[in-house]
C-alpha cells in the first residue's frame, strides 16, 4: 500500500464552538468525505495538526478513505473512515471501476495508492 497523503493544518479560530473545542462538523470538511469519526483528543485554535489520507482500493465499484488528524507532537484527536465511489451523471449509476477515472486524472496515481 502506498504511504497517505498528508497535509497540514491550522486549526483556525472560527472553527471552534463557544467551548474554543474544534467544532464537530470541521472535522469532516479537514477529511473531506465522512461515514464514522472516532474522537480521541481535543483541539483549539491555533492546534497544528497534520491529516493523512490513505485510499483503499477494492475490486467493486466503491473504495475506502482512512483518514487520520493526529497533532504535531504524534497523538492523535480523530480518525475518519468513509466508504467512497463515482456515480455516472449520465447513466445515473455507479462507476464499474472508479480506480481507472483516478487514474486517469492523477499527475501520479501512486500517492492515492494506484
């Protein structure tokens, strides 16, 4: 498996609750696509993080995202995990192979493990 792609973030004073605790829905737009987060530690304004992201291709038409926040300092305060696929806006049914499109419009598919 190829290694996650990984960005890193400043979590932004906007984005905390009245409590200054990073709001629940900011997580999803840090991991993009969501079915389950578990929540493992806090953060507040000014918290660098770094989220990973690490595609897992199957043989169907669906694929997996695992995602991890986790602090400058290696703990970590959230993992999202999601269940992902590309729906054909003309046949208005999933993609038989969503890893070819990837492929096609990646500069180099090994960083989405291609």
């Amino acid at each position: 498996m190829a290694e996650p792609f990984s960005v890193s973030i400043s979590v932004r004073g906007y984005e905390t609750d009245s409590q200054g605790h990073l709001n629940q829905a900011v997580y999803l737009q840090y991991a993009d696509l969501e079915n389950t987060i578990r929540y493992y530690s806090e953060l507040r304004a000014g918290d660098k993080v770094e989220v990973t992201c690490a595609f897992i291709w199957g043989e169907r038409k669906t694929f997996r995202i695992e995602q991890l926040i986790r602090r400058t300092d290696g703990t970590s305060a959230a993992e999202l995990r999601s269940v992902g696929g590309l729906l054909d806006l003309g046949e208005r049914q999933m993609m038989a192979d969503p890893r070819e499109y990837f492929r096609a419009l990646a500069d180099d598919p090994a960083v989405i493990g291609l």
